[in-house]
C-alpha cells in the first residue's frame, strides 16, 4: 500500500506559518529591542506592520536567558539574545512574506530587524531595490524553523475575508441594537438599506477595527 501524504510543513490551507529565531547584536543586549517592540501598539491601526495586507497575525519575543530546571540538569547559557518571530500569513512560501513587507512595511522590518545580526539592509529605502524580496527572503529563511504542526481555525480564508467578515458583524450587532424600537413596517425597509451600504462599504484596513 502507498504512504500516507504527509502534510506540508508550515502550512495549512492557505496560509503559512512562519516562524524564526534571529540573534540580537550590540553590547546592551535585548533591552533596547525589548523598548521598540513594546511601543509598537502606538501606531494608528495598532501595528506598523499592519500594512502588510497578507498578514493575519505576527508575534516577537525577546528571550534574554534559558530557564534552569535544576539540579541535576546543566544551565545552558545564551551567546546572544535572541528575537523570536512567528507569523501567520496568506501564501505558499517565505518569499511571499518577503514581498509583502518590503513593499508595504519597510520602515517597520529595518526598525525591527536592525537590531539583530547580519540584517543585509542599512535603510527602509534599500528594501525597494531589485533584489530586495529575494535578500529579505533569504535572511528570513536563515532563521527559520519549520513548523511540523501548524493549525488554522479559518485555513481557506484570506485576511480580506476575515476583515469583511468582521466588519459585516460589527455592522450587524449594531444596526439589531439600534433597530429595538423600529415599527416593523419599516424594518424591512431599513435592513434593506443598510444591506445595501454595508455592501457598498469599502474593505477595512488591516488592522483598523
């Protein structure tokens, strides 16, 4: 009998998971990392990498140390601390990640990943060079580490499906709110006319409800 096919790694469905260790460089260690990742929520739609229109989620951590069990386990030392990134995103490989954030969040890579070693860009701009997706892909490949069980509760479902699907039901829970006391001769009328907007609404951006 033939074998089973085994799933892809990093991938279920449409997406990809992706996730990477990077080694931060410099002599103060991972604070001033730990500083810029904690002030990323400033941002207007809570991330700058929100622009990315391919990403549904995307994580770091800073790990400064190992945790010690105890006797009569060994304390295991870091040379260097280390950036963790896990991201979930719309695609089929690394590449596809690489070409959306050097084209819609290049500002937000080079502040980030500057910090860690071997970073090949010096500033935002490079990132709009020819071989830039492939570099970008490259260096996030040198981190990567598959990924054997990746689950997705919504696999087949793109981030503009997701972001439509919530904004149909933020619509909705408020129109029913605000529709208690409509007569009901008229509610049909409104709830028409409220299918209609809502169908002619714009996608929201990521990250902005």
């Amino acid at each position: 009998m033939p074998e089973p096919s085994k799933p892809l790694p990093n991938r279920c469905g449409l997406h990809y998971g992706y996730t990477a260790l990077f080694p931060v460089e410099g002599d103060q260690g991972g604070g001033p990392l730990r500083v810029h990742l904690n002030g990323l929520d400033a941002h207007e739609h809570g991330s700058p990498f929100s622009g990315s229109t391919i990403i549904h989620l995307l994580r770091f951590i800073v790990i400064d140390r190992l945790p010690f069990e105890g006797y009569p386990a060994r304390e295991d030392n870091l040379g260097a601390p280390y950036l963790v990134v896990m991201c979930d995103f719309d695609g089929e490989d690394v590449t596809d990640l690489a070409r959306s954030l050097a084209k819609q969040a290049p500002e937000a890579v080079c502040d980030v990943f500057s910090h860690c070693q071997a970073f090949p860009f010096k500033a935002p701009g490079e990132l709009a060079g020819e071989d830039a997706v492939e570099k970008l892909a490259g260096y996030l490949r040198r981190g990567q580490v598959e990924t054997a069980l990746y689950l997705s509760d919504q696999p087949d479902a793109r981030v503009g499906d997701i972001l439509r699907g919530i904004q149909l039901q933020m619509a909705f829970a408020t129109f029913v709110a605000d529709s208690q006391t409509v007569p009901p001769g008229f509610l049909k009328h409104k709830f028409f006319e409220f299918w209609r907007l809502l169908s002619e609404a714009k996608q929201p951006l990521p990250g902005s409800l």
